[in-house]
C-alpha cells in the first residue's frame, strides 16, 4: 500500500477506441519499457504449422500457444497518460489496448498445461466458485 | 540453380540434390564433401557432396573443377554448368543450414556447436547417397578441424568405405573441388537473392563477403540493428561479432538459463543474496504472509499501485 494520498484513475471509456492489438508474453526479461517493432520484426517470422507455433527471438528457439483471457474477462493495457511529477498527484491511466488472447512463448519446448500463465487463466473461475454467492 | 525450396522458407535447413545417374548405382563411386560460408555472420552455411564412379575421375578431371576459392563467380558458375552437362556420371546434393538454423543450434540450452553441426550435415549426405543407390567405396572430404577424429567418426558411420580427411582436399581432389563449386554456387546465390521474412522494405545488400571483419558487413550490421529484436534472420546471432553489437548498441535481454551471478543477477531474479545476510533487515510492522503456493505456481500477485 502506498504511503501518499494520490488516486490512480483507469479511464475505462478509453477501451472504447482502444486498439486490438495482437499480445506475444515472451520467456525472458527484455530491459525495454516502450515501444517495439513487433510488426517488421517479430509478426512476420511467427510460423503456424499443423498447429506448432514456432519463431526466434535474439537467435534462439521459441515455441507458442494461444492463451485466451478467462471467460467474461478482456485483458486491457494500460498506459498512463502524463506522469505526475509528485507522487501526491493523482495519476491518470487510459486503455492503450485491449486483447481476448495472446500467444505464450516458451523457450524451445511448447508452453504445456502446467505453465504458470496458462494455470492462471483458472482462477476467475475458482474465485467465483469460492467467493460467488450461493444460490438456494 | 534452383533455389526455391529452400526461398519458400529460408528459416530452416533445406537439402537440394541433382538426380542420382544409373551409372553410379551400378559401379563403385567416390564422394567428395565441402562446405562453403562456415565464417561469415551473414547467410546460411551450405554443405555439399559430389560423387561419380571411380572409373570417371579422369573426366572428372578433365572439366578442369578447382577449389572454388580460386575461381571468381562466374567462373564457378560455368563450372556448375559444366558439371550440369555431365549428368550422365556426376550427381550432387547440398544441406543449406539457414542462419536462423544455427543460431537455434548454437544458442539452444544444451549447446550444439558448429562442428557437430557440420559433421551432422556432411553425415546426412553421405547417408542420402547411400540410401539413394550411390555404390559408394570412397569419401574424400575437406576439413578445418583435426582430421583423424573426423575421419574415425565418418569411417565408424560408414563401415566399407574408403575414408580420407585432409586438410586443403578442394585443391588435391577433384571430386571435392565439385562440391565445394556446388557449395559455394548454393550459397552465392542464396545470399544474393536473400529475402527477407521480416518486413524491412528495400533492404541494403552491400553487406560485403558477409566476413565479420569486412566494414561493410559491420556497417551493415549497424545499419540493421534494432535495439529490442537485435537482427533479421540473415545473421547468425550466435556469431561473437554480432553478439558483441547487440551487448552494447541493443537493450539487454536476461533468459532463465543465463549464467549470471553476483548481487545484481540475485536480487533481479528475486533470490536473497549471500550479502543480504550481514545488512539490517527493515522489521518495521508485522511479517506480511507468505501468499499460498496456488498463487506463486501462477504467478499471481495482488496489485494495488501501478
């Protein structure tokens, strides 16, 4: 919890015109926060072939699976639009994109039904199972 | 030469042969095996076999085949023609490595160096022309790393043939000469007529010999450098030329196996320090709890700033 009494404010009405853009979670740690030329670089090698998901990144093997977000949910990507310059003002964040699915890259073996992001997609499902209202 | 199979997808490694001629499935053959852009950090690396009957070696010969080193381009071309022309004993078949192909190999987590990699390939086309009907009873083959490991590997795969691994054989014999042309006409033409599967629009392609240390080819690795995805396919990332550029002039990039250690790679990875031990821990407030194995396993967090 953060000490100082600032808001953040997520402008949900944004998602409206929000681009659909196509997600890639890669298996490593890229030190890049911005923008990147998924279309010319990366978009274009993905390989779909009998339903094995293959590309390279920085020269090494990646395989892919399709994720999609659980159900009822939308995965959005936030970005703020200006930074306060104390973190006593409120903050402002708007949809830059949202997305239904993304693709999950695994380093050269295929992401299988024990990966971490993959296992996640359930617990929407199991939260409303535990926390849900009961019906009579 | 044809090389569409392997431009439909120049991501991975493509074998091209000639037709096999009735006469070297009838009488005893030799084979000669090169490879032409092992060094370069552009292109694919192209492995190469040459073979025709024993009895043949003299018109083979006669073609006037030399190391493709020596010869300019057009000079390995008309001698492809040539070698085209004698259909009726001289057979080939080349293994195309894409660039992308080695930089996989290289890079994988259990590493797979060049050398495996090049007597994996020169291995396959023997095997090819054996399993095509080639009578085979001798390999001549060229090498730049220790001949006599080499030789006993390729003797032990091929147990009745005649094995010779020398250094310099596109020079001493023919038959090599031949598949270092077919090598090196495979890879000239590949690299010429190299299309890009990254959407680069009209790309340079004064990229010289490709050799690390022609200028050209570094200022066109400059040129071609994008600080998050590093290269086009064309270049090996597994050269030490390239992987120098992208560890100054491209963001870093940290994977699960790398190899890194002391401090800084321990507490990015999240790990407590050995350091960590003999600082004073912050003991303001309550220990917070652990969140449940369910939670960590999917690495989900609860997120109340951003």
């Amino acid at each position: 919890m953060s000490a100082n009494s600032s808001v953040t404010v997520v402008q949900l009405d944004s998602a409206a015109q929000a681009n659909k853009e196509q997600l890639h979670l890669l298996p490593c740690e890229i030190e890049h926060n911005g923008p990147a030329e998924v279309s010319r670089f990366y978009s274009p090698t993905v390989k779909d072939h009998k339903h094995e998901m293959t590309v390279s990144f920085r020269g090494r093997p990646l395989k892919g699976q399709e994720v999609n977000c659980p159900q009822g949910y939308t995965g959005l990507v936030l970005k703020e639009v200006q930074r306060p310059s104390s973190d006593q003002e409120d903050r402002i964040v708007k949809v830059s994109s949202v997305f239904n699915n993304f693709t999950r890259w695994n380093l050269e073996t295929p992401p299988t039904s024990d990966d971490g992001v993959v296992m996640a997609m359930m617990w929407p499902k199991l939260a409303e199972a535990i926390h849900g209202p009961i019906d009579e | 030469m044809d090389l569409g199979e392997f431009e439909t997808d120049n991501s991975v490694s493509c074998r091209l042969s000639s037709p096999i001629p009735d006469l070297c499935k009838n009488e005893d053959c030799c084979l000669g095996i090169d490879e032409a852009g092992r060094g370069p950090v552009l292109g694919p690396m192209v492995y190469g076999i040459c073979f025709c009957p024993v009895s043949k070696k003299e018109d083979l010969k006669a073609l006037k085949v030399a190391d493709s080193k020596t010869l300019t381009e057009t000079e390995r071309e008309n001698l492809f023609m040539k070698l085209d022309e004698a259909k009726s004993y001289v057979g080939w078949a080349l293994q195309i490595l894409s660039p992308n192909t080695i930089s996989n190999s290289m890079l994988q987590r259990s590493k797979y160096n060049l050398n495996a990699l090049s007597h994996d390939a020169a291995i396959g086309l023997v095997r090819y022309a054996i399993d095509s009907g080639v009578q085979l009873k001798e390999v001549f083959v060229d090498t730049v790393g220790p001949a006599e490991k080499y030789q006993e590997k390729l003797s032990q795969q091929f147990p009745g043939v005649e094995v010779t691994v020398r250094p310099k054989a596109d020079s001493l014999f023919p038959v090599v000469s031949a598949a270092s042309i077919c090598a090196k006409v495979a890879r000239d033409h590949a690299v010429k007529g190299w299309k890009f599967a990254e959407d680069l629009g009209d790309v340079d392609t004064d990229y010289g010999s490709g050799y690390p240390s022609d200028p050209k080819t570094k200022s066109w690795l400059l040129k071609y450098l994008d600080p998050v995805f590093g290269y086009p396919q064309f270049v090996r990332f597994s050269w030490s030329t390239a992987q120098t550029l992208l560890d100054t002039k491209a963001v870093t990039v940290h994977w699960d196996d790398d190899e890194e250690d002391g401090e800084k790679a321990a507490a990015r990875q999240n790990n407590t320090s050995v350091l960590s031990y003999f600082s004073r821990k912050p003991s303001h407030g309550a220990h917070p709890r652990e969140p449940h194995r369910f939670f960590s396993e999917r690495k989900l967090q609860s997120v109340d700033t951003l």
